[in-house]
C-alpha cells in the first residue's frame, strides 16, 4: 500500500505525519495507552516529556523511548496537583523550548456501586480525570498560542459515551465531562490554530480491563462486533493522527475506538 502527502508526493509505504521533532508533552505513561502513545509519537519522530505518578514505571517508559533516538524527559508528578502540573510544563519549556503537543492520558478507574461511592472518593477520581485534563489543557495553552499551533488530545472513555456496569459511577462522570470540555476548548483555541479532540476507547487489553472478571470480559466482547479487545496500539495510532498535520482540520470531536460496541 502505497500513501500520499497533502502535496501529494509519493512517499512510499510510510505516512509521513509532519510531526517529527515537535514535542509532546504526555501524561500517566507508566503503561497501557499512555505508554503505547508516547512510544508512537516518539516512532514518528516527536521529542517526549513524559509525566507519572509512578517514578519507576515512568523510567521505563523513558528509557525505552531513548532507544528510538528522540530527546526525553521524565517529569514525575501529581498531575490533580497544580503545583505539579505547572512544573511540568516549565520544565518541559526550559528543556525544549517550545510545547506542540498535549496528550490528557493520566485516569484512575477504581470499581464500585455509586451507592459506596463517598464525596471524598468522588472528588479524587474528578480530580484526577477530569480536574487534571483541564489544568494540563490550559498550561498548554500558553505555549501553544504563540506558537500558533497546537494539538491536544484527551481519553475520554466508552463509559463517558453509554454510561456504565462494570466501571463506577465517578469515572464515568468524569470521561463524559472530558468530552464536553473538549468541545468546549476546541472552539476557544480554535483560534489560534490549536485543536482539541478526544478520543472515547473500549474494551482495550490493559491493567483497568484486567480487573474485571471473566465473566465480564466475555460480556464485553459480546457486546462488541470485532469479538476481541482492542489492543493500547490500536488506541495510539488513532491518537498520534489526532496529534498530527493528518488531523490538522478535525477538531471539537471525539473518536470512538470500540470495536463496533453494540450495547
């Protein structure tokens, strides 16, 4: 299969996205899709800060993504924390000199009927899913605007789409709360030749799906016309053409990535 640029100069088996060495700030990379994203866009070309609460598995990310030749940076940090937050993004500016790319992965889903759920376990899961994507948005925001040019590129969930069973009540609340706010930041920024889309995964092969059940899991690929799940791979391909000049005039939207779910 052959492809072609905007130009339309053959480029051979290979999509040339237009984004290498721009850098991309990336969150919650410890593993799964936040992980998977940050070795693609690195693939591609694009220098990486990278951000996890978990130092150790942040390291990892890190080292493995030096091995592909681009320049990296791991930042560790509380992303709900706007101290934290705030760092990140100078640190990332004073290393690189420039910010092009936001990925709004960091997310916690922990497992329980809404009716166990306590305000203090609520604020957390918002803060960290959704208080989290907007602070990180805007920081981005004043590096991107001068630069007048941006993507952002946040994980909203099958959850914040049809609701949910299996995830809690909270969780979803808050992935259907990321894709109002993208909605909301695409027409903000729009201006400024920034978009702002989100992305709404489902049943994908990682640490969050693994808690469920067999019986579950079954259920869920039922539920789902491919019969299997998605893989973090699939999840940041898409993602990594959102971040790219592929995606240069979407915006406001979010991208199911669920298999053909039926419901």
């Amino acid at each position: 299969m052959s492809y072609w640029k905007q130009d339309n100069e053959r480029v051979g088996d290979k999509v040339d996205l237009g984004i290498k060495n721009k850098v991309a700030v990336v969150t919650g990379v410890g593993r799964g899709i936040g992980k998977a994203t940050a070795l693609t866009l690195a693939a591609e070309g694009v220098n990486i800060s990278l951000n996890d609460i978990d130092e150790a598995a942040g390291l990892a990310t890190a080292k493995e993504i030096e091995s592909l030749g681009v320049d990296t940076l791991f930042i560790k940090g509380d992303v709900s924390k706007e101290e934290d937050v705030k760092q990140l993004f100078k640190a990332t500016n004073d290393k690189f000199g420039q910010i092009d790319i936001l990925i709004n992965n960091a997310g916690i889903s922990p497992k329980l009927p809404f009716y166990e759920i306590t305000p203090e376990a609520f604020d957390g899961v918002i803060d960290v899913n959704l208080r989290s994507n907007f602070m990180c948005s805007k920081e981005a925001f004043e590096y991107m605007k001068n630069n007048g040019w941006g993507r952002i590129v946040s994980l909203s969930s099958l959850a914040g789409l049809h609701g949910a069973i299996n995830s809690a009540a909270h969780y979803s609340a808050s992935k259907a709360a990321i894709i109002g706010l993208t909605k909301t930041l695409s027409k903000q920024m729009g201006p400024y030749d920034i978009t702002v889309n989100c992305v709404a995964p489902g049943r994908i092969d990682t640490a969050m799906t693994r808690m469920l059940t067999q019986e579950q899991l079954d259920q869920a690929i039922q539920k789902t016309s491919l019969r299997r799940l998605g893989t973090v791979e699939e999840v940041a391909r898409v993602i990594t053409f959102l971040a790219s000049d592929g995606g240069s005039y979407i915006t406001g939207a979010c991208v199911e990535i669920l298999g053909g779910y039926t419901g």
